[in-house]
C-alpha cells in the first residue's frame, strides 16, 4: 500500500520544489543603495554633458624612433620632469662600435683628399710637359674629386651615427608629470609604437591646470556657450567639484565613445567636444577620471511654438 503511493508522492513534491525554486528566483533582488546620490544641476535651464578629465597638454605617448633594450629608466610615476629631462636611454653599445668605426671612415677619406690635393699641387708646380702627362693631370683631379665625394659621404654616415645615438635618449617634450610607466630596464621598447595595441611606453602630460574632455549631445550643442558658467562633479562623488573655464570647442563633431578605454565601443549618436579647465589644488582628482559636467543655457524653444522645454 505504501509503495502504492510513494511515487506519485515524490512527483508531486518535486512539481511543488520545482514552483517554489521558480518563483523565489523570480524576485527583484534588492538593490542596493548608491555609493552617491547623482548631483544636481545648479543652473535652471542648463546643458549637461560626461567628460573625462585629461592633462592640459593632452596625454601624450612617449615612444623612441629607435627600438632596442632598455638599459635605464630614470624616472617614476608621479614624477614632475621639464622639456628635455632624460626619461629612459636604450642600449647604446652597437651605435657606439658603429660611431668609431664611421669616424675612422672619414679619416681616411680626409687623408684621402689631402693627397689627392698634394698631387694636384705637385703636378701644377712641375708645369705642363715636365714629366707628367695631360692625361695623367686629368686623372688626378677625378681621383681628387671621388676623394672629396667619399669623404661627404663618410661625413654624412657619422652625422647618422651621432644622431642614432642621440636619439637612443629619450627625452620628455614638454613639462609635465609621468602618468604611466610601461617600459623597465632590460625589456625590449619598440620602436614609435609601431606594433598595434602596444600601450604607450610613458604616459606623459602637465596637470597644472587640468582639463576636462566633455561631450555634449549634438541635439544640445547649438545650446552651448563659451561664456556660459560651467561646473563640474566627479563622478560617483557629487560633494568633490569645481568651477570649470572654458578653453575650446573641438571643430570636429565625433562619433561619441564609451569611456571604458575601448576606442572601437561606440554607439549612433554624435557629440561636440567642449575643453574646460580648472586647478585641481587639494582636490583628489586625477587624470582618466570621469566628471558630470553642467553648461548653463538658455531654455529650448521648441521649433513653431513659443513652449520653452526646460532638461
């Protein structure tokens, strides 16, 4: 009797399990709290835009023209460096055998043309028929002539080697501070980045002031003035913010990009880049740092009515 019945029992327990486990995962799960509350705009009537902040230079990707091994770094991140401070040098020992070895080159081309002039000079003084023929006068000059071609070309060769030498130095452009360091003695820095995906070998750019890379919405851009107040938020921080001074408009509306750092991310609408400034000072704010970003503007008038839509 009681087998009789165990099996449609257990069916129905688990029919009943199975319900259960389905409508439990079907709830909403709490969500928690946000980190921040959003900030709020503190104009009226304004246009509202995402930025990233960047250095005043731009960020700038130091490369080599030559690529070898790194043989010293002589900086770190967070360093404040001026325009032509050292920042890292590649292995100069194959440039500097080739360096003697070209001036060797060019002094034997330049004995080579002395005597070519002191024969030239003999033959004049002897005088035409005084032992020495027009024919062999004639081939003198030309010896002296591809003297004086080898000891250019000698000369040119040196002049490459010195400057594959100087250039195995990297040096920083302009003032600024190091962002990143992706390059440590003994590894291999290519050379100009030429390799696809290859992250900057130093990341470099001035942060006094900061600027911040805003989108604005194309729908919104005709709003956007560069006299109007601007303020910007950080990003997951509404009580860090700063006055924003307007620096430029991008000419060139762009497609508008994700800022997770992937280039190829993006979607169908388009945005006008405004360049803000301002002075970090004590606050923590950093380059690559996201910032909410609000322009004063006057209210849009809705085309054929006289209704103003306030965002």
């Amino acid at each position: 009797m009681f087998r009789k019945y165990i099996i449609p029992f257990l069916a129905v327990a688990g029919v009943a399990f199975a319900v259960f486990t389905v409508l439990r995962g079907d709830r909403t799960p709490p969500q928690p709290p946000p980190f921040s509350d959003a900030p709020q705009a503190p104009y009226q009537s304004f246009v509202a835009g995402s930025g990233i902040v960047e250095a005043s230079t731009e960020n700038i990707s130091i490369g080599t023209h030559i690529g070898g091994i790194v043989s010293k770094v002589f900086v770190r991140v967070g360093d404040n460096v001026k325009a032509s401070d050292v920042l890292f040098a590649i292995d100069d020992r194959a440039i500097r055998a080739e360096l003697v070895m070209r001036q060797a080159a060019v002094q034997v081309a330049e004995a080579q043309v002395a005597g070519g002039k002191y024969e030239i000079a003999l033959a004049e003084s002897l005088g035409p028929g005084n032992n020495i023929s027009v024919k062999e006068y004639q081939r003198q000059c030309f010896a002296l002539q591809k003297a004086e071609a080898q000891l250019t070309q000698a000369q040119a060769e040196l002049k490459s080697s010195e400057t594959n030498l100087e250039l195995l130095t990297v040096r920083a452009p302009v003032d600024g501070q190091v962002l990143q360091l992706k390059v440590h003695p003994g590894e291999f820095a290519p050379a100009s980045l030429a390799v696809v995906g290859q992250p900057a070998l130093i990341l470099l750019g001035s942060v006094t002031p900061l600027h911040v890379r805003v989108d604005v919405d194309e729908n919104d851009a005709s709003r956007a003035s560069a006299t109007a107040p601007a303020v910007g938020y950080l990003r997951g921080n509404k009580d860090i913010s700063s006055p924003l001074r307007f620096v430029r408009f991008e000419p060139y509306v762009v497609p508008k990009k994700s800022l997770t750092g992937d280039t190829t991310e993006r979607v169908d609408t388009r945005v006008l880049q405004i360049i803000y400034s301002f002075e970090r000072n004590e606050l923590p704010i950093f380059v690559g740092q996201q910032m909410d970003v609000f322009i004063e503007a006057a209210p849009h008038t809705s085309v054929g009515t006289n209704q103003t839509v306030k965002p």
